[in-house]
C-alpha cells in the first residue's frame, strides 16, 4: 500500500488537475472497504447522527459520538487521510475550545484532519488556532448544515446574487485563514466552479455540480438510503439487505435454516 495521503497530496492533486474522492465512514469494516477502493480521503462526518444514530439532524452528535467512531474509522484506514468532523458547539464556543476538541480528534480518534462549518469570520480565530497547533483544517460553506434552523430548512444556497457574493468573499476568506481544503454543500455548479477556480485549495463538492476539485457523498446515501437530486445509488445494497433478511425470517419460520451443512455433527 502506497504512502498516506496528506494535504500536500490534496494540493497536488489540485494543481495537476486530478479529482479528489472522498466519501464518509462511521465504522472499521467499511473504513477499510473505502480504503481498499482507492478513496483519497474518508470523512466521519456527524452525518453520522443522521444517517447511523437515528436523528432529525446534526445537532444533537457529540465529542464523545465522534470520538468513538473516529477511532474505528481510523483503525481501519492505512492510506486515505481521515477527516474528522467537529460536532455543534465544539468549535463556536471560543478559539481554545475548538483547539482542544480538534486536538482530541487527532491524538484520541486518530484523524489526519479535522472539517468545521462556516466562514472565517465567524470562525477564523479558531481555524487559526487550530492551524498553528499543527492540525489541517478543512472549511465547509454552502448548505452547513449544523444551521439548518437558521437556513429554514435544509436548502440550496447562493441563489441570490448577494449570497452568491458573500460566498466566493467566504471562500477566499477560509483559504486566507489557512485551510487546506473546503467542502462546498448544495450550491449552483455555476457558483461552484467560480469559487473553484479562484482558489489554489482544492474545493470538495456535494450537491455542488463537477466543477470542484473532487467530490464527496454520505456512504449510505449512495447504496440506497438516501435519494436526493445530488446523489447516485451506486448500488442499491438498502433492498439487497432487506429482501436477504426477509429470506431469513421466512427460512427460520419454515424450519428451512439451518440446514445439515450449517449444523456441527
Ligand atoms: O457530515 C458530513 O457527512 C458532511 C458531508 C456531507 C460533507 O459534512
């Protein structure tokens, strides 16, 4: 197995034109079914609390939540760089918080990386903190959804041409504060690629068209869980789980399984 992705890969990748593939894990067997597939970069993101523990939204994923599947992704990754994300009100409290909680991700989860929401103006003294204590930091505009109370609802942005400015003003805002990457959720391709194009970090897409530098999707909503504009069902492994554990309820309650071949003698 090659050398481990670093940002110094994601700036390359960038200047030589390569995309960049990124897709979240929760757990070690699928952190290491990402990392033998080749991805660049696994992201826990606290869509975990979506999508693995059962919540309306973001809001409610903690340190200790993060921690815990952090360590299993990171377990299980040799290659890809591990992106931990940092859960709400773990980074907007004050500079030395964010610091500690970024740090806890790194020395206790065993990230390479961490991801925070929004701009540098709201967050650019504890972006910077974190930097200077040697840790990379990736941004995310757009859609961020740790606001969605704010945004009304989980919507597209940068519609409007006053948004569309505040954004590419925020994304030149990240890139000045030092991140080395951002994430761009759910806005125009148009307003994607601009912003693309007048960065030297590379631009990580979802919903955000094929004109960033590389693309991210949440695992489960590209094997059938999640259907939205944006995604692909790459496989659809929601029905193969399904129809394989009704075959089992029937089997059982048939007296089908187990058969000899499943019994020890
Ligand atoms: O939490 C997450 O999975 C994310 C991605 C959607 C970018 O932030």
């Amino acid at each position: 197995m090659s050398a481990r992705i670093t940002t110094a890969t994601f700036r390359e990748r960038k200047q030589a034109n390569e995309k960049i593939a990124v897709l979240t894990a929760y757990d070690f067997p699928t952190a290491r079914l990402l990392d033998e597939s080749g991805i660049d970069a696994v992201l826990v993101g606290d869509s975990l609390g979506n999508v693995v523990l059962g919540y309306e939204d973001t809001l409610p994923v903690t340190m200790d939540d993060m921690l815990h599947h952090t360590r299993m992704v990171s377990r299980a990754v040799k290659h890809a760089m591990v992106i931990g994300d940092m859960p709400f009100l773990s980074y907007q409290i004050s500079p030395e918080e964010a610091l500690r909680n970024a740090g806890r991700l790194i020395a206790e989860g065993g990230a390479q990386s961490v991801k925070l929401e929004g701009s540098a103006e709201k967050f650019g003294p504890a972006i910077e903190c974190i930097i200077r204590a040697g840790i990379p930091v990736m941004g995310h505009l757009g859609l961020t959804p740790q606001s969605v109370h704010q945004f009304g609802g989980y919507k597209v942005q940068g519609r409007e041409e006053p948004d569309r400015r505040r954004l590419k003003e925020e994304a030149l805002g990240l890139q000045a504060a030092g991140c080395f990457a951002m994430v761009l959720e759910c806005i125009p391709a148009d307003l994607a690629a601009e912003i693309t194009g007048s960065l030297s970090i590379p631009t990580i897409g979802i919903g955000a068209g094929a004109g960033c530098d590389g693309q991210v999707l949440v695992f489960h909503d590209m094997l059938g869980w999640g259907k939205t504009r944006f995604t692909k069902t790459y496989a659809d492994v929601r029905s193969m789980i399904g129809q394989a554990c009704a075959e089992y309820v029937r089997e059982v309650k048939g007296g089908e399984f187990p058969r000899a071949e499943n019994t020890y003698k």
